[in-house]
C-alpha cells in the first residue's frame, strides 16, 4: 500500500499544474543511474530526485537569463 501512495502522490501533483520539464530527463537518467549503483530499487528514487534537482537547476538559469535582458 505504501507504494501505491509513493507512485501516486507525485503523479497527481504533476496533473495538478502545467510543468515545464526542462532538463528533467537529463537529470532524471543521471539520478536513475546513480540510484542504480547505489542499490537495488533505488534507482526510480534517484530518477525522480535528479529530475527535480535538474528542473530546479534549469528554472534559476531562465531566470538569472530573463534578468539580464
């Protein structure tokens, strides 16, 4: 029952709002592959922490960006 919860919390979060996914899947397959070495069933916790590490990463740039124009 837990991971049920843990797979559906995040997928109605992101229905809730439009998301802009830049650099997602480069950190999504970053964080799935370090997850991977890390241990077994790790990897889709590293897959959904290097999404949000490298969306986070991304939107400050288009900020510091649209800032400087």
């Amino acid at each position: 029952m837990r991971y049920v919860s843990l797979v559906a919390l995040p997928l109605l979060m992101v229905s809730a709002s439009p998301v802009l996914a830049k650099g997602c899947i480069r950190g999504a397959a970053a964080g799935a592959v370090g997850g991977h070495f890390v241990g077994k069933g790790h990897a889709v916790m590293g897959a959904m922490a290097g999404c949000a590490v490298a969306h986070h990463h991304y939107s400050k740039k288009a900020k510091k960006a649209a800032a400087a124009q």
